[in-house]
C-alpha cells in the first residue's frame, strides 16, 4: 500500500483503527495466524461484541478482512 494512493479519508480510517491498543493487538494477532472473531474475543477481558466492533473498524480501514 502506497500513502500516496490512499484518500486523507482512507489515511484518518488507518491511524484511527490503529490508535486503540486492542485493536493493535488483534492485528498482531491475525498476523500470526487466521482465527475467528470468536476465538479472537477469548483473549481480551471484553464481550464478543466489542471484539466484532473492534475487527469491524480494522476492516473498514483494510487492514484485515473477514469470512465466513
């Protein structure tokens, strides 16, 4: 990915997806090894549904992706 590419929008997205520690952390994660946002919700001291909005965030600035 080149900075150069990416909209101011798409830039705010990333640093914003990567200013939360656990976001940082679940992408650490995945980077490791693909697992489930289920598997991923064991690790940290917050509901699945946090975790799902966490991933979310992380998606929309295309730093992961998701499938069923």
């Amino acid at each position: 990915m080149v900075v150069d590419d990416l909209s101011a929008a798409e830039i705010d997205r990333i640093f914003h997806a990567l200013a939360d520690a656990t976001r940082r952390d679940i992408l650490r994660q995945v980077m490791l090894a693909e697992c489930s946002v289920s598997a991923l919700a064991r690790q940290y001291p917050v509901s699945l549904t946090a975790v799902q909005k966490h991933v979310t965030v992380l998606e929309d600035a295309g730093l992961v992706t998701k499938e069923r």
